[in-house]
C-alpha cells in the first residue's frame, strides 16, 4: 500500500477554502485515495475517495494530479466545526488500511 | 447519525475484570471492524469480519476476544488487560470488504485501564 505524506498542521480562515495536501507518490494503479476526519472525542468520518478523476459531493472536492502523486481535499467554504483532523489514506486492500498521522487544520475565526 | 453505535461511550476497569464491548449498525452493511487508537499513535486494526466471518485478526492478544452474532452485531470481550491497552476502541462497518467502499465509524469507546 502506498504510504502518504501530509503537513501536520494548516490553519485556515474562517470562510475561506481550505486546500489540504496528500502527497502519494508510491501509489499504484488500483489504489483508491480516501479522505478521512477526525474531530476530537468522536470516530473518524468518511468524507471523499477516488481513483484518478476528480470528485465532489456535499462536504469537498477531491484534486487528483494527472500522475497520480498527490491529492488536494478542498473545503470550499470552512467553518468552525470543520477544525478536525484530516487523514490521507491510499488503499488497495481496504480491509486493512493505514491512517497516519494527518494534517490538523485549524479554522480560525 | 453515524449509523454505527457503540457503547458504552467511556469504560473503566482493573486489569483482573472482563467487560464487554457493543457494536451495531444500522447501515445494512456486511462487513464490521475493530480499531484501536491510542494516544498519539494512528489507528491499528484489530479485526475483521465479513458475513460474519472473521477474515482478519492482526496479531491481537488473546485478551481480546472477538464476537460477530450477526452483519449487525460486533461485540469486543476483554479479561485481564494490562495498562497499556487503554486506548479509544472503535468499530466500524462497511458494505463489504472491497477496494472502493469506504467504512464507517462509530464514536468508540474511551477504556482505561486502572
């Protein structure tokens, strides 16, 4: 499995974007990137995953890079509540993946 | 809503009493995991099961004891942990074990070992 590497903390204004960088440069054909919260007391939330197109649904959007060597999570508009921990994952086998260590964001107001 | 929930929330115990942790989902999903997160350290998998099967166990003590009555239902047993088992336990389910469904979690459960 590929391993990814992320800043460890980014702060953000409230309001504004939030880009949040992976970076999986070993990451194989099939391995899909999952994009991962954590927000203190609670378990982890799903947020985003793709394979080599770019995704959006409700929460972000997901930039992969043509080469597939890293990956930005876009909240386009953060808030308060979206200060959490950001975990970049790239799974092949997703029955056994590896979470890291993150990126904590903080969203100031 | 996480459709997945667990309780109790927070737990603690001696390291001589066995105690049980709940896990059920709401989400029709077949396939159910345990997590251990401790502090400072990234999630560690503990457990599979898949249609109620287990398929994974990553080299776990014995002291912990897995149960999967059914897709919905996962119960962790614990007897005579030791301090540095105490951790968040979280569990989470996912439509099957396959490469492009993502898992869900529940809030866990905070355990200290006293």
């Amino acid at each position: 499995d590929a391993k990814t590497t992320q800043p460890p903390s980014m702060d953000c204004a409230e309001g504004r974007a939030a880009n949040l960088p992976c970076n999986h440069s070993t990451i194989s054909g099939n391995e899909y990137v999952y994009w991962y919260r954590q927000i203190h007391s609670q378990g982890p939330q799903y947020i985003i995953h793709g394979l080599k197109n770019n995704e959006t649904n409700e929460m972000a959007s997901l930039i992969i890079t043509e080469d597939r060597k890293s990956s930005t999570l876009i909240l386009p508009h953060a808030t308060l509540r979206d200060t959490a921990v950001y975990y970049c994952i790239a799974r092949y086998n997703f029955n056994k993946f590896y979470f890291g260590s993150g990126t904590k964001l903080n969203v100031k107001p | 809503e996480t459709g997945v929930t667990q309780t109790p929330r927070h737990l603690v115990m001696g390291m001589t009493n066995k105690k049980s942790l709940k896990c059920e989902q709401h989400l029709g999903h077949n396939a159910m995991y345990w997590y251990k997160q401790s502090a400072k350290k990234p999630l560690e998998l503990m457990f599979v099961y898949n249609f109620k099967e287990q398929t994974e166990n990553n080299s776990v003590p014995s002291r912990f004891s897995p149960e999967c009555p059914n897709s919905s239902h996962l119960f962790l047993h614990l007897h005579t942990l030791q301090p540095e088992d105490s951790a968040l336990y979280l569990c989470a389910s996912s439509q099957e074990v396959e490469i492009n469904q993502p898992q869900h979690f529940g809030d866990g459960t905070r355990l200290s070992i006293l």
